[in-house]
C-alpha cells in the first residue's frame, strides 16, 4: 500500500487521522507526519506509533521548501491538514494564517509537484462558503469567506485548483463542517467548554448562542477523507457534513448535562466579530460515493465528554502549563464584556 504524508498530523484532526489509517485492516506501507509543533499540535497524541516501523514523524514547517521536499521522499500520497485553525485568533492578527494557509498550502503543494506526487488532498472547511442562513451550500456555491481564518482558506483552496488546471497536479479537496472529539486542543467551542466545566469555570458563550454548527464526530470525518483520498475525482470538491445541527445553547446544554453541573455556569459575552450565523453544506456528492456518518450527536458528545474525563492529565498540562494557552485565555475572555 501507499506511503502518505500527512502535513499537520500532531494537530487534533490529523492525530485522528493518523490513528484511523493505522487502524484499517490495509494500513498504508508508511505514514509521515511532517508538523511544525505550533501551540496547537502535539506530539504526544501520536505516542502510540512512535516506535512504530512504519511511522516517521518530522518536526517541519510546510512553509520551508527543504523540510516539505525531504518530508516528499518516497510517498505517494500527501494529506494537508497543516493550518493555523482558530477563528478568534484570527481575529487578533492574520499573519501566520496566511503564511501557512495561504503560502505553505502552496509551498508544499510545488514541493509535490515537484517530487511526482501522485495524489495531494487538502483539508478545507465549509466555513469557506460564509454563513448559509437557510438552505445548504453546494461545491459550487460562491466562496463568501468571513474570518480571516476562512479567507486564508480559501486562498489555499483556490491555489489547489490552479495546481490542478494549470500543472495537472491531482489535487482532491474536502470541505468539512465542525469536528469535535479526542485530541482538540481546548480552545474551540466543545473542548473549552468540557474543561472550563470539569474545572467549575464559566463558560463563555458569544452574543444570543443562537449560532448553529453542523457537527460531525472526528472519525466520521477521518473515513470521509479517506474515501476521498482513494476514490475522489482529480480536481474534485467534496463537502462533508454531519447531518447533527445543533445551535450552540444546545450543546452548552448538552456538555453540562452530561457532566452533571450547573446551568448557571453560562456567562453570555460580548459576540464574535462577523460571526456567521449558519453553516450548513450540501453533502450529496459523497453520500452518493457510500459516505454516511455513522455517529450521532448525542453519541459523541458523550463519547467526547467521557475522554476529556479520562484524560486530565492530556488537557491539565495545556491548560496549566502551557504559557500560550495562557496568553490568549488572557487576551481574549478576561474582561470580556457580557452581552
Ligand atoms: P489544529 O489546530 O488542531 O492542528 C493544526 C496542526 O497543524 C497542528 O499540529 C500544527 O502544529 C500544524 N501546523 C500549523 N502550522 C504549520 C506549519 N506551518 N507547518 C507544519 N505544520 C503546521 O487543527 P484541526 O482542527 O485539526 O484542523 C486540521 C485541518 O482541518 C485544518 O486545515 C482545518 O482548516 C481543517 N478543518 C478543521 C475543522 C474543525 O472543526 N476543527 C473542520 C473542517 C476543516
Ligand atoms: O466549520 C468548520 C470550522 O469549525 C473549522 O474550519 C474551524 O477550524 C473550527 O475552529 C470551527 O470554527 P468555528 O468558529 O465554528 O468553531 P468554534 O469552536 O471556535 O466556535 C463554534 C461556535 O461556538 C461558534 O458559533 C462560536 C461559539 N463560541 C466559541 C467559543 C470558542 C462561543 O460561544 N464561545 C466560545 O468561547
């Protein structure tokens, strides 16, 4: 089977990513990892292959021409995840959403070219169509991106599709809608709200929280690129989606319950800038391929509730010892005014 390179895979989802491929009944050959270990990836949710023969880890960064190109040798696949991931953060500044979104998406896309890659799948997001307040965005809906985080985005989208038209790479492109489950670094909506519960702290929720997301369970998603990886149509865009859309009092409500603490917890703050109101794909396109989550909501907020339960230690020393977290925890919730 293929060797494949997954850019970005100490983060939350290519960790996932990188389990669920070991777990197949025909893993690949190899797997890669070429990371450079910002704030939010970590090594240690990949400890498991460490020692594994068929498994190299590289701490580099996409934007490098040399750590992509050496990281290209012998593979035959390439799966980028590799991404400044956080809309608030954005927010604050877009520089490194750019360089590594935008930039590194086409470094280490030339890097491929240039190496004879033979399949390049890059993860992108349904929060590159905008907000969707009634209906479903299709993949040829108009790209209407309003974070910076989305529009770095869709700038590696659209530089996927140029290598596609103008150089023939075989590019394939999935657009996901919202992950949850092990290995999220705490600052995203469910971990932040799990762990700032399990430590009896507030939890912060923006304007009316009456913002819906379409949730799909990390290992949905982790299948849903595989088949793509294996059986997409060069050039294609595939929207995946989780068929679970809760807005966000209801998963509030959810977590709280399901770890039996207070409502009381809830502070509404002051709303996110531009914050879109609805995301909502169209998925048509991969269910005709087989594709169907198989978790639901409920389901997996349990499941997810549960791991952050068992794994303290994991999310303790983010939260505690990590100067990082720290900072933004400071920046961005301390004085925060209520809505
Ligand atoms: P994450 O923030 O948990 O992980 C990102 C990983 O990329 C980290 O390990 C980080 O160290 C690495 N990285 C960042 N910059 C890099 C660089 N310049 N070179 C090499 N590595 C670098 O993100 P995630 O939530 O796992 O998202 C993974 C991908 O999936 C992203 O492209 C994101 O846009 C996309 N996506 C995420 C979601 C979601 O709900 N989390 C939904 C749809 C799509
Ligand atoms: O839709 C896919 C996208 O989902 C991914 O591309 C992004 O990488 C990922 O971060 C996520 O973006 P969101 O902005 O939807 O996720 P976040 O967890 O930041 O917020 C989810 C919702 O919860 C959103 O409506 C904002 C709200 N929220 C979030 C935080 C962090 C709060 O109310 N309070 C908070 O403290």
């Amino acid at each position: 089977m293929r060797h494949v390179l997954v850019a970005g895979g100490a983060g939350f989802i290519g960790s996932n990513f990188v389990h669920y491929l070991f777990g197949k009944e025909t893993p690949p050959s190899r797997i890669t990892v070429l990371d450079k270990l910002t704030y939010a990836g970590n090594r240690s949710n990949l400890a498991k292959w460490e020692n594994d023969p068929g498994f190299c880890f590289i701490q580099g960064d996409i934007r490098d021409p040399k750590a992509s190109g050496e990281a290209l040798q012998g593979v035959d696949a390439v799966v980028n995840f590799a991404a400044e991931t956080h809309v608030d953060r954005s927010i604050y500044g877009a520089t490194d959403f750019i360089n590594t979104d935008v930039l590194g998406t086409y470094i280490l896309m030339e890097e491929a070219r240039k190496n004879g890659i033979k399949r390049f799948l890059q993860v992108s997001t349904d929060e590159v169509y905008g907000s969707i307040e009634q209906g479903s965005a299709n993949e040829e809906a108009p790209l209407n991106p309003s974070s910076p985080y989305a529009a770095s985005k869709a700038g590696g989208d659209l530089i996927a599709l140029a290598y596609h038209k103008t150089h023939g790479l075989d590019v394939v492109i999935t657009r996901c809608t919202n992950n949850y489950g092990p290995y999220q670094y705490p600052e995203k909506l469910i971990p932040l709200f799990i762990t700032n519960a399990l430590t009896e702290r507030s939890l912060p929720l923006y304007g009316d929280g009456g913002n819906v997301r379409d949730w799909i369970y990390v290992e949905d998603h982790c299948r849903a690129i595989d088949l793509v990886l294996e059986k997409g149509e060069s050039g294609g865009i595939y929207n995946v989606g989780g068929g679970q859309e809760r807005n966000n009092v209801q998963v509030t409500h959810g977590i709280l319950d399901l770890l039996e603490k207070p409502k009381s917890l809830i502070t509404p703050v002051k709303d996110r800038p531009a914050h879109d109101r609805r995301y909502a794909v169209d998925d048509k396109k991969i269910r005709a391929m087989g594709f169907k989550p198989s978790v639901t909501f409920e389901e997996g907020l349990a499941k997810t509730c549960h791991w952050y339960q068992e794994h303290r230690d994991w999310w303790l020393r983010i939260r505690e010892r990590d100067s990082e977290f720290k900072r933004f925890y400071e920046l961005h919730y301390n004085n925060r005014e209520t809505s």
